[in-house]
C-alpha cells in the first residue's frame, strides 16, 4: 500500500510516519512538508513543497497512492493573522487534494486532521465564565478562521465521499500535546510550553490564567487514533465522517502540577524552570471561548482511544526526552 502523509515535519506527523513505517500492510510512504522532513526509513520518501499552490497536489496523488493523511495546517494563531494564507492552506489546499484524488479515480482512504478550534462558547457561557463541556450534541460554531476552515474541510469531506471520490474520515482533535522543539503560532501553545520549556530547565510566563482550561490529548493517543481511523470498515462510518475524540480537561495549574510531579519521579530528578502566569490580553478571551473538554459517545462505541489522565500525557512526552 502507498501512503501519502502531509505536514510529515511536525511532530504528529513524524509520530505517524513512524508508526506507518512498521505496518506490513505499508509499502511505500510519501512523506510530504513545506520543508524536508528528512525522515530515514527504507520505506519513506521526503517531499517538500508549498501545498498553497494549487498544482501541488496533483504532483503528489495519483492512481498509484492508496491513503492519504492530510495533517498540513497553518495553525490558529497563524491562520487569524493572515486571512489569505490560511484559506490558502487550510482549505483550498484540501480542497486540492480531494480534488486530484477524485481525477485519479481510485477512491482512496482520505484521513483528514480537524480541530475542535470548530466550536466556541456563547456569549452568555463566557460573561458568566463557564467552561464550555463539548459532547457529539454539541453546534459547530467557529470562533476563529482556523475553526471555521477545518469545518469546511469536513463538509467537503462528507460530500466527495458520498459521492465515491474518497473513503473521508475526520478528526476533530482536542489540543494535542505536548509539542516538542521551539513554538509555533498555536493559540494553545501554552498547554504544551506548560511541559516543555520548564522540563528544558527554562522558566516560563504563561499567557493564561491558572484556571483556564483545555481539552487535551496526547501524541500517542492522536497517532493511535489517525491509525484506527485508517483501519475502520467504510461502513463504520456510515454518511457522516466526522469524528469528535475525547480530550481531558486540562487547566494551566492542573498541568504544572503533573510537570512537578512527574519530574520530581525520575532518577534523578530533573531540575524544572519556574512558571508564572501573566494573562494575554489578546489569549485570554480567545482561550475563554474555547471546548475545556470534550466527551464523544460515537468514539468510544467505535473504539478510539483517549488519555486517562494529564500525568499520562507528561510522562509520555518525558519518556521521548534525551
């Protein structure tokens, strides 16, 4: 089987590559980003390019690729602050892909990464601080243009699919950490900056109140997740492919808290940054709006995983440290 993976170079992707790397089933693996993403494996090619222009995608798929997972994103933050770009990446360029996949003729099985960044609390939730608790009931309504491009994404997706282009599956991830090396515009990259930087013994001021929440996942769980979204029968599925997984709710002090402690097991114990936490004006309201958790009913009877705990999610990120 050839497998198509964009935005190879992140660190999901790396993840994923990886664990696509060691299935049987797998043959050849075309493992795509904006830079090289320099991955060693017999079974793994690296592709760059800019899949903002539009001819990319039909260098990329043809007959000849049997799965596609698409994970090439310009995140929240990045998204919000260049309008163009991110309609460009965002959609446009998924909308490339699905388009070149439905020219190829073969139908292939399209693994699309969403973001719960698709819904946001109401106005009222918000003025009375509220956390807003997303479940398979809950209305898509997108605060940000990221939010708002993923769901286009889905909708495309349903529609290509019910008409035979593609075998789609979506997944609305929760925020996913934690990401490793140096930041990127994610408005939520503070979930992630609450693990990495003081584990790098460097202190960090985090943008948010202690109490602000998110709904987490791990690597891990999310690459488990994209693999059994592959793995799924198509009827599984049934007309609507969109899947919200379960993310635990994670606050800023509930996080630093399992840094401490997580740190303070290992032999020896790892010195730790200090952490304050100064609110963003410009985070702090976006993050005020945002799911801090997330529960689906559909993804457990269909068998994804989630975290048990936040200190799950610390110690497998510390277990990936030199």
């Amino acid at each position: 089987m050839n497998v198509l993976v964009t935005g190879a170079a992140g660190f999901i992707g790396r993840a994923l590559v990886g664990a696509l790397a060691q299935r049987a089933d797998v043959s050849r693996i075309l493992a795509f980003d904006q830079a090289d993403a320099a991955i060693a494996h017999p079974k793994v090619e690296n592709l760059s390019g800019n899949l903002a222009y539009a001819p990319m995608a039909r260098s990329l798929v043809d007959a000849r690729i049997d799965a596609i997972f698409h994970l090439a994103s310009l995140v929240s933050g990045g998204a919000e602050q260049n309008y163009e770009l991110g309609m460009k990446v965002n959609f446009e360029a998924t909308r490339d892909l699905l388009e070149a996949a439905r020219l190829a003729g073969n139908a292939p099985r399209f693994v699309f990464t969403s973001s719960i960044a698709v819904y946001r609390a109401d106005d009222a939730q918000i003025a009375a601080h509220e956390r807003l608790h997303v479940t398979d009931d809950t209305r898509p309504a997108p605060r940000l243009s990221y939010g708002a491009q993923k769901l286009m994404c889905e909708v495309l997706i349903n529609d290509m699919t019910r008409r035979g282009y593609v075998d789609g599956r979506s997944l609305r991830l929760p925020t996913v950490m934690v990401r490793g090396g140096s930041a990127n515009t994610a408005l939520s990259g503070w979930t992630s900056a609450l693990a990495r930087e003081p584990l790098a013994g460097r202190d960090y001021v985090c943008p948010v109140r202690e109490a602000t929440g998110m709904a987490c996942i791990s690597v891990g769980r999310v690459v488990a997740a994209l693999l059994h979204a592959f793995d799924l029968p198509t009827p599984a599925l049934g007309l609507d492919r969109t899947v919200l997984l379960t993310g635990i709710p994670v606050s800023g002090a509930e996080m630093w808290a399992a840094v401490q402690r997580q740190a303070a097991a290992l032999a020896p114990a790892r010195r730790l940054g200090r952490v304050r936490f100064e609110p963003d004006p410009a985070i702090q309201p976006v993050m005020d709006a945002v799911a801090q958790s997330t529960f689906s009913a559909r993804a457990a009877a269909l068998g994804f995983p989630h975290n048990a705990s936040v200190d799950e999610i610390v110690a497998e990120y510390i277990a990936t440290l030199d």
